[in-house]
C-alpha cells in the first residue's frame, strides 16, 4: 500500500472505530434516534471517504500492474473495477 494512503487509510479506520463506539454509547443511553441516526450517516460519510481511498490505492498500484502485464490480467483488473462498480450502485450511494 503507498505510505500516504496507508497513513490515510488507518487515521479514517480509527476515526470510524471511535464513531461507531460513540453510537453504542448513545444506543445504551437511549439518546434521541434522529442525533443516533445522525451520527450513523456520519460514519457512513466516512466509510466512503475510506473506500475512496482503498479505490485510489487499488488504481494505484495494483490495476496499474495489472494493466502493464496486458492480457489476462488486464481483463481481470477490468472485472475487478465493475464488480466493486455494480456492488455500490446495487447498495446505493
């Protein structure tokens, strides 16, 4: 993984991990549901920040590769990218 996405990728993972703690915590409070939902979809905010950066390292470094070595890995790349592409569009945005 390039080291300034990795540094990213792990500063975001631990920003989610104390979300998702404070979600709990307002869960075992019986905090108002639109502040719990609120926080939610913040945490779903930062779930698709981290995945840009997973895509961004992935086209990076791996689908480059794949793409230089021509063939069959190329067509695999390509397979990879519309699979991830068809999950989000069938989970929505």
């Amino acid at each position: 993984m390039i080291d300034d996405i990795k540094k990213r990728s792990l500063h975001r993972a631990r920003i989610l991990q104390g979300q998702m703690r404070g979600i709990e915590r307002m869960i075992e409070a019986d905090e108002y549901c639109v502040d719990i939902i609120t926080q939610s979809l913040a945490i779903q905010k930062s779930l698709r920040s981290l995945n840009k950066l997973l895509v961004e390292n992935h086209l990076r470094t791996h689908v480059t590769d794949m793409f230089d070595a021509g063939g069959e890995e190329r067509e695999k790349a390509v397979a990879e990218l519309l699979a991830v592409f068809e999950l989000q569009n069938n989970r929505g945005s």
